[in-house]
C-alpha cells in the first residue's frame, strides 16, 4: 500500500514544519564484507555482475572494487564465465550474444582471489520468471498532482492468473530514467490477480524534477520486469532502507535481504522483460 | 507460579476465616448497622470520586467509589465522620447511629471559598492510609494548567510527565509505562475501551478535557476488576452534568474550539452534559499558497454526552458515549478514523452495604482508507474492531475492616482486519479480504481490603479470564520457517481455541504513623489483543490481533514496593517505588514485517520475553500558591526474542534509563499564574548501521545491533501564563486568557535519525535529525457561565 506513504506525510506536513539538520555521529566499524549488485535478464545484452566490498558508513568514496575473482553462471545445461570489463573495475559481463531464458534456474558462482570476512567462495540461486507481454502503454498528463503536474505511464496487460511480481523501469529517449534501484516501481499482484490492468498509472513523471521532465515528441519506453517473490521484497527492503524513516510507520531499521550466501550481501537476480514505447503527442492546453 | 498460587489460597483461607471475627468497633456486642450515602460537590451535584469518609473514633475509615457512593457497617453509638476530597473543604458531622441511615454529602470547593479563610483541620493523608500503589491520579485542573501544545490541553499528555511513565516518540499520544509497549495500556472512558486514544497522528488525544471529571492511572497493583492489558490501566469518567443549574465552559484556541453544556432536567433527579470539540485548521487552508495544500480537508471533531438520572435512592442510571473522527481528503486520497463509544450503566443499591453496577458498554474504532473513484488505481480500504461487553461489578461493605469486590465481564470482540477493494468501473482492484476474527474474553473477580490492624491493610484478589476463539474463523499453521503451509477453517459459532488463566493480585500496606507507609503488592496480568505496530509512534492504521491458536496470551508479572511519606501537615506527599516487571509471551515483529493487509499476519510475529525494572521517585506538592511535582524515574526494559537480533538482548524502543520532570505551578496572584515544565530523559534507543555497501547506485546500510545506539538527550521546558478577567458580581460569565509557549529554549529534539545519501555526490552520505517543534506559541481564551 504505497498511498501510506503518500498521504501520511502530506498529513504530518501539513501540521507541522518539520525541520532537519546534520549532525555528527560516530559509529561502529566492522569487517568488509563481498558486495554483489548484478542480473540476468532476458534481454541480449552483456550482462553485468559488480563485485565490491562493503566500509565503514562514512567512508565517502566509491566502494571498494573486488578484482580478479572467477564469476561463472549455470543455467542447469551449461557454465559460463564471465569476464572482467574493464580489468580492475570488478565489473564482470557475459557475453553479448547472453540472454536468459524463463523457467531456467541461474546459479551464480563467485570464487574471489583472497578472502573477505573469512569466505572465499559465495553462492547464488535465482529462478528466471516468465514472461507477462504488455499490450500497450499510454501517457497522460496530470496538472494537479505535484507543483508543475506530473505525467503518467499507463499500462494496458493482462495479469496472469498465478502470483506475479513486477518491476517497472522508465526510459525517456532510450536513457534508463529510473537509474538507481530505489527508483524502480514493483508491486505485487495481490489486489488485481488475474485481472486486465486497464491503464493502471504505473510510473509517475514528476515534472519538478528536471531529470523527469517530458517534452512534446519525446519517446517513452517502459520495461516490465516479472521478478521473484524473493527480489521483490529485496527491492521493497532496499527502498524502505535507503529512504526516509520517522518514528509515525517506519518499522526498526533492519538489514536488508539478500540471497548471496556465506555472508555476502546484495542479490543477484532474473527477470523477464517485456516493452512498450509511445510518442508524447502535443497537449492542448500545454 | 504453582508455589504463587498454594500461598495465595492458603492467605485467602487465612483471611476469611478472619474475615467475620475482626471487629474494629466498640466492644458492645450487637446488630450492627449501616450508615452510607454519595458525596458530591456542592456546586454543580458531580459526584466525588475516592473522597475520603474518616470515623474519628475508631481510627478508620472507607473511599468513595466511582460512583460517589460509600459505606460503613458500625454498630450503634455516636460517631464524628469527616468527609474529604482534595481541592475541598472538609466537612465533619456528628451523627447518632441507631438503625440504618442515609448520609449525602456535599462538600464544597476550595476556590469558592474566601481567600482569607484557610481551615486545615483533619486533613487526611489519603495517600498514605490506602492499600493501593503504583498509582497517579491527576485532577482536571492540574491537567488545565499544564502548558500544553498549542493550548490543546491533554490528558495523556499529562500522565506522560509522571514518574514510570514516558511518550513514546515527541508529541506523541502513546505512552510507554514501567515500560511496556503503547498497546498494553488499557484506556477506558466511562468503562468503555479507547482502542485508539490519538488525533492526528497522535499529537492531540481523544480526551476532552472540559468533559472528564476524574483521570486514574494504574501503574501497577492493577485492581482485580480490571485485566486485559498487561502495563496499566488509565481509567477516565466523564462529568454526569450539573444538577444544580444550567452552565457551561468552552474555549476558542488557534487549533481547536469547544464547548460544553450542563444542566438539570426538570430538578435535581436528571442531569446531561454534552461536550463538542472541532479543529478548523483546515478553514485556512484556503489561504494557503500552494495549491496542493488549498484542495485539503483536514480536521478532527470529538463528542462526549451523558445522561445521569436518580431514579430513587436505590437506583441510578447513566448513558455515556463518545464520537470523534478525524477526517483527511486531498485530490488523491481520503482517510478518515475514529472511535465510538457508548455505556449504559445502572447503580443498584442490593442492600445499603451492597452496591452493584450493571453495564452495557460497546466499543468501537475503525478507519477507511482509499482514493476517489474514477481510475484505475481507485480503491477504498475499510477496517474495524468492534466489542460489545456486558459487565456486573459488586462492592460488598462488611464491615470498616473488610470490603470484598466481586463481578464479571464478558466480552464479545469482532476483528476486521481489513477489506480493500476497488471502486468505480474503472478500478482494476477487486475485494481483498482478510477474514474476520470472532473472539469471547470473559472474566470473574473477587477481591477484599483487609484492615488488619489500624497499621497493617492486606488486600487481595483474584481473576480468572479467558479468550475463546470463535468461528467463523481461518487459521493458518506455520512451519518452523514462519511459512503458512495450510489453513482451516471453523464453522461459524464454533468455539476453536480457549486460553485463559489466574491473575492473582496482592497487596500489603503498613502505616508507620499516619504520614509514613511502606506498601509491596505483586500483580499477575493476561493480555489477549495486541496491536499489529512496529513504528514506535504507531500511525492511526491499528490493527488489533487477538490469542489465536497460533499465539499464545501475553503475561506479565509484576512485583513492587514502595515508601510514602507526607511531609508538613500533608502537604507535601513524597514517594519512592521500585519495581521488577518479567513478561512472557512477548510480541515483537520481524525485521521488515508486513503487517497490514497481510492474511498471515501470524507469520511476521516473533516471541521472546521481555522484563523491566526501575526506581520512581516522586515529590509532589498538591495545594497552596506554588504546587506541582518533581519526579526522577530510573528503569531498563530490555526484550529477548530468539529470532531478532540473533537472539541477543536488545532494548525496548521505550528504554529510557533517566527521566526527570519538573511540573510547577505558581499563583502570581488571585487572578493569575504562571506554569512551566522542564522534562529532561535519556534518548531513544535506535538503530544505526556498523557499515554500508553500494547497490543499484544506492548506499544500502547496514546493521548490527538492534536498538544498539542511542540518540542525545531530550529536554524540553513549556511555559505557560493564565490571567482571568476582573471578577463581576452578578455576572455569571468568567473568562481567562491564556498564553502558552511548547519547548520554550527552542530545543532541537531527534524526532527521527536518518542517514542520507548526498544529491550532489552520491558516494556521499551524512546523519541527519529531524525535530518536529522548535518553539510553538499558542493563545486560548476560556470562559465558564
């Protein structure tokens, strides 16, 4: 119920001011420990798997890339390896002939050149969903949400009857606009299953932010992603960790999931892709 | 617990067998009689409640009861009684008992008094002589002179400044005590249960101040007649009404207005009281620059009404209720909740020493929740929590030695967790339903205050209450995962699951001397509904869970003891509590628990047990130009829950070891005075993380020990100044200004922590607090006719 978050500080803003300040705290170190941020979609692309370590919270500089490690993917019929582009960067990438396929269960498998917090080798499974095809998208614009309106992607597709989880990401012109993972709009299908989504607003362009900005003739793109139960909740943790918290619905900070094994963090996920683009036509009154 | 229970009955067998020898009274052998009336205020016909009725000659006495009525068993002779109540003007009489005899009592009000007369005499140091502790009872104008947050004067903003008891976030309506969690305080207005005593997110409570009368709240030692909540019990009553002339009180503030009116019905046998609150925060929206704000809807309301009606000596009957919502619409979204609560309760006199109240009570508080209709995403989430109740309780006055209480009450709750579902044609949603939770809580008492000697007061109880499940009904089984691995489901009416237990309560009190006690008590308490919350301020979206097969009654035992001492005359009361809390059964969540519109809510729950402990030191000073109190409170309360926080110990989000208050009120003058409060605690424990690792271009933190940091230390002082208007004669109407300043220095509090990536470099990331008030000014004028 993502309107919880709408409303309740819309309440609270409009009673009171709250006002916020740095401060200076200090806080406890620990050891570093494999961070890895990567999938597998069924896109064909060079699939990218970042390899990183975690530091101290204020650490303040580009995270610590994990280099030289042995990064491989089994699809249950054969191993690939994937290579390290560029060398040094602890980016590491298949092929870009690589595409997943549904159904397939992805094994991650990291061997690291020198241990981290103990543990050399670090595991990871994920099952790849299938398809859900969307129809059509439609864009419209709302004045009245936000200070300069917002526009909305409309997504017309059909729900199949199973539990689905999605994703959706925005491209404006080709440029991945919901760039970082806490932008990323996911749901489940819990109120609508097995129902036709009947332009459903499923991304809100918020015309006061300038990255958002849509401009007349621009080309909207829209991937829906059909994800796991397990990285819809990643994702849903990941976002209620990095955003804002107060004491009014924010449960206690709590580590978020992950399915790497031997203490690594992050996820290593599949997905189905599916995409539908329009054309912004020009509005009247705009 | 089975060596607790041998000793409690071998004392009960002890204690009756004593019951009927103890005589207090003059060795005369004979009949006994009766003499017992009500006591009331002279100006207005309110009945007085734990106004104390004192026998000169035999060195005891009894207490008013909720209802102003009181009793006493004594043989046949001459007796001097003095009747008092704090804020009043003892009244003593002489009376010649022969037979059975009726005595209304009305006392009248310190303030009506002439300033220059000052009696003293007989001033009794009620709370010393009574067997109970743990307990705080706050007069209405105590309350009043509070400084308060934007003049919205508060009750439970009150009891946050006694000792043992803290908010559980600034502002906040919640309140922790000797603590324990928001949810096990059980908040009752005229015997009915406020399932959620909180406006606007909680920095403005249900209670009207203008419409109560007497404010209790139990921290401990909780009376056997009341259960169901293990840390306390705040027990409010509404005003039955003037039954002496029409009046009425009100105010205007920047936040809120109100009004209430009183009166006589047709003589002094009938009397209503109606009380109205509303906010109009929302009238100025309009002038809001923005145009978002503009479209708004934004505002409470509560209404409090009673009717009181004398049928005969013998009966009474009352009907209370109370209604307030809030409601919140924009463009987007509307919400809107609150409670309802209706009693009807009947006093019959069985005999002049058997009093009995019989009531009917229905308690309610649901909220919806939704978008307008129209869209694709329109939808409309309603959920409700409903108890109907049927309650007897008995007050049996044997004698001045020996009250024993005895009732019962049962219970009838409905549960719905929620239904959401679209709206309109358009809507793509369709009905999600959680399925409603039938349950029966039942429960039976009996309990006696034992004079002993004149020095030593036993009082001891017992409670049997149980909770039954009841179809229809569905119930998930979970593996050792928390995973639902199926469910069945119960016919409708079909009792599936009963738990249930024996609280028993123990008291003992010794007076050293008339103005020093020692007390101990030991009280057990059972809990079968809790709050689906892990935010430590709660949002207004309560969902109340009950035991189920799946969760176990949460217990509480507690142990206390405490020193009292009354310095000069009474008039100073000084105390000194310590107390050791062990629970088991206690609820947490899991991390990143769902916990609304979940059908396995079951699953998110983790046990453990938790415990507390602490000293309570209180120096209080009730009359006089200067009063107010001074309290230190030191306590830890701790949780271990094998499934959070790797099974090690971890603070209770209320942990906050130093608590100090300061509530002052000083009379500049006849007409006006000055009010300050200075509240000094430790901070909140909270969460902060050891580490940080970099996902999908986010700094995603990391943590190790929940609870493990804790936030600087809160203070914050109030301020407030009243001046009346020029009294009149022949001139009914009084009115007082009244000017108040919250967090007058401008502390910059931690409302929330929060650890924020930077826009401008994201490799960046910093600590930021958020504080909610700095200073807030309020003027409120009040009148009274």
């Amino acid at each position: 119920m993502k309107i919880l978050k709408y409303i309740l500080p819309c309440l609270l803003g409009l009673i009171f001011v709250q006002c916020t300040e740095k401060i200076n705290i200090k806080l406890d170190s620990t050891s570093a420990r494999l961070v890895v941020d990567g999938a597998i979609t069924t896109d064909t692309v060079a699939h990218k798997i970042k390899l990183s370590t975690s530091t101290d919270y204020f650490y303040n500089e580009p995270a610590p890339a994990v280099t030289g490690a042995l990064v491989s993917i089994n699809d249950g019929t054969s191993t690939i390896i994937l290579t390290e582009n560029p060398v040094g960067s602890g980016s590491y990438e298949t092929l870009s002939t690589f595409f997943g396929v549904p159904g397939r269960v992805y094994k991650l498998h990291i061997e690291l050149k020198e241990a981290l917090n103990g543990q050399r080798i670090y595991d990871a499974t994920e099952t790849m969903p299938k398809h859900v095809k969307i129809d059509s998208i439609q864009m419209e614009f709302k004045e009245d949400i936000f200070k300069k309106g917002a526009w909305q992607t409309k997504l017309y597709a059909q729900d199949p009857l199973d539990e689905n989880f999605y994703s959706f990401r925005g491209y404006r012109n080709n440029v991945l606009v919901t760039d970082s993972l806490n932008r990323v709009i996911t749901t489940d299908d819990k109120l609508f299953n097995g129902r036709y989504t009947n332009g459903i607003a499923v991304l809100y362009w918020n015309q006061n932010m300038n990255w958002e900005v849509i401009n007349t003739g621009d080309r909207i793109k829209l991937q829906l992603g059909t994800i796991t139960k397990n990285y819809y909740n990643f994702i849903q943790e990941l976002q209620l960790e990095v955003g804002e918290k107060n004491p009014l619905f924010s449960g206690p900070p709590a580590n978020v999931r992950t399915n790497i094994s031997n203490g690594g963090v992050g996820y290593f996920a599949a997905y189905a892709t599916s995409y539908a683009t329009t054309k912004i036509k020009p509005i009247p009154n705009k | 617990m089975k060596l607790q229970l041998l000793v409690f009955i071998l004392f009960l067998i002890l204690c009756y067998t004593r019951l009927f020898a103890n005589e207090n009274g003059p060795t005369i052998p004979g009949p006994k009689t009766t003499i017992s009336g009500t006591i009331r205020d002279k100006s207005n016909g309110e009945a007085l409640i734990g106004a104390t009725i004192y026998v000169k000659e035999l060195k005891t006495g009894t207490v008013s009861n909720s209802y102003g009525f009181y009793s006493l068993n004594l043989l046949p002779g001459t007796y001097t009684l003095v009747f008092s109540y704090m804020g009043f003007q003892p009244a003593e009489k002489t009376i010649d008992l022969k037979k059975e005899q009726t005595l209304n009592i009305e006392l009248v009000s310190k303030e009506k008094l002439l300033k220059e007369v000052v009696i003293t005499a007989n001033k009794a140091a009620e709370d010393i002589r009574k067997p109970e502790m743990s307990v705080n009872k706050l007069n209405v104008k105590t309350i009043q002179r509070i400084p308060a947050l934007m003049g919205e004067v508060d009750v439970i903003k009150a009891i946050q400044l006694l000792p043992g008891v803290t908010s559980t976030s600034e502002g906040s309506s919640g309140f922790s005590v000797r603590g324990g969690a928001a949810d096990q305080n059980q908040i009752i207005l005229d015997e009915a249960t406020v399932y959620n005593a909180s406006h606007l997110l909680g920095f403005f409570s249900v209670f009207n101040n203008d419409a109560i009368k007497d404010v209790t709240l139990y921290k401990g030692d909780i009376p056997a007649s009341n259960g169901g909540r293990l840390s306390s019990v705040l027990d409010v009553r509404m005003k039955d009404g003037n039954a002496k002339t029409f009046s009425g009180e009100g105010g205007v503030g920047i936040l809120s207005s109100r009004l209430t009116l009183e009166g006589p019905i047709g003589g002094e046998k009938t009397s209503y009281m109606i009380s109205g609150r509303r906010t109009y925060a929302d009238m100025f929206l309009p002038l809001a620059s923005n145009k978002e704000v503009r479209n708004n809807t934004l505002y409470f309301y509560d209404l409090n009404a009673k009717i009181s009606h004398t049928i005969n000596e013998n009966n009474r009957v009352f009907l209370s209720g109370y209604l307030g919502s809030d409601v919140f619409k924009n463009k987007f979204a509307k919400m809107s909740l609150g409670n309802q609560t209706f009693t009807a309760r009947w006093n019959h006199l069985f005999s002049k020493r058997l009093f009995a109240n019989f009531s009917l009570i229905s308690s309610k508080y649901g909220y919806e929740l939704g978008t307008p209709d129209g869209n694709a995403n329109s939808f409309d989430w309603t959920s409700e929590l409903h108890d109907y109740s049927l309650k007897g309780d008995f007050t049996w006055y044997i004698n001045p030695s020996n009250t024993i209480k005895f009732g019962i009450i049962s219970t009838y709750h409905t549960l719905d967790p929620g239904v959401a579902k679209g709206i309109g044609s358009e809507s793509i949603f369709k009905e999600f339903i959680i399925p409603m939770n039938y349950g029966f809580e039942q429960a039976a008492y009996i309990s006696n205050e034992q004079k002993v000697t004149n020095k030593l007061i036993f009082k001891y109880g017992l409670r049997f209450s149980v909770y039954q499940n009841i179809g229809k009904g569905t119930v998930y089984n979970y593996n050792a995962q928390h995973d639902a691995i199926d469910s069945v489901v119960y016919a409708a009416g079909k009792v599936f699951k009963t738990q249930g237990g024996l609280e028993p309560r123990l008291g003992i009190t010794y007076n050293f001397t008339p103005s020093m006690a020692m007390k101990a008590s030991y009280s057990r308490t059972l809990q079968y509904l809790q709050l689906a919350q892990n935010s430590t301020a709660g949002t207004p979206l309560d969902l109340w869970f009950s035991s189920s097969p799946n969760v176990k009654p949460q217990i509480c035992d507690q142990y206390a003891i405490g020193f009292f001492r009354n310095l000069k005359d009474n008039t100073l009361e000084f105390s000194v509590e310590g107390f050791y809390k062990n629970m088991q059964n206690t609820i947490d969540f899991k991390d990143h628990a769902v916990l609304l519109l979940n059908e396995k809510l079951e699953g998110e729950l983790r046990v453990g047990k938790a415990r507390s402990y602490g000293l309570e030191f209180l120096l209080r000073k009730n009359e006089g130009r200067l009063n107010g109190w001074i309290s230190y409170t030191y306590s830890k309360t701790e949780r271990t829950i094998p499934e959070i926080n790797n099974g090690k110990t971890y603070r209770a989000p209320y942990d906050k070891p130093h608590n100090f208050v300061i509530v002052f009120n000083y009379e500049l003058t006849a007409r006006s005075y000055l009010s300050a409060n200075w509240i000094y605690s430790s901070g909140t424990p909270m969460t902060v993380p050891v580490a940080r690792a970099m996902i999908g271009n986010k700094i995603v933190p990391i943590y190790s020990e929940r609870n493990g940091y804790r936030a600087e230390d809160y203070h914050r002082l109030d301020l407030s100044y009243s001046i009346k208007d020029k009294e009149r004669k022949n001139r009914k109407w009084s009115g007082e200004w009244n000017f108040s300043l919250y967090n007058a220095y401008g502390q910059k509090n931690v409302w929330a922590l929060n650890f924020v990536q930077d826009d401008k470099d994201p490799n960046k990331s910093y600590a930021e607090k958020t504080y909610l008030f700095t200073f807030i000014p309020s003027i409120t004028y009040n009148f009274k006719f």
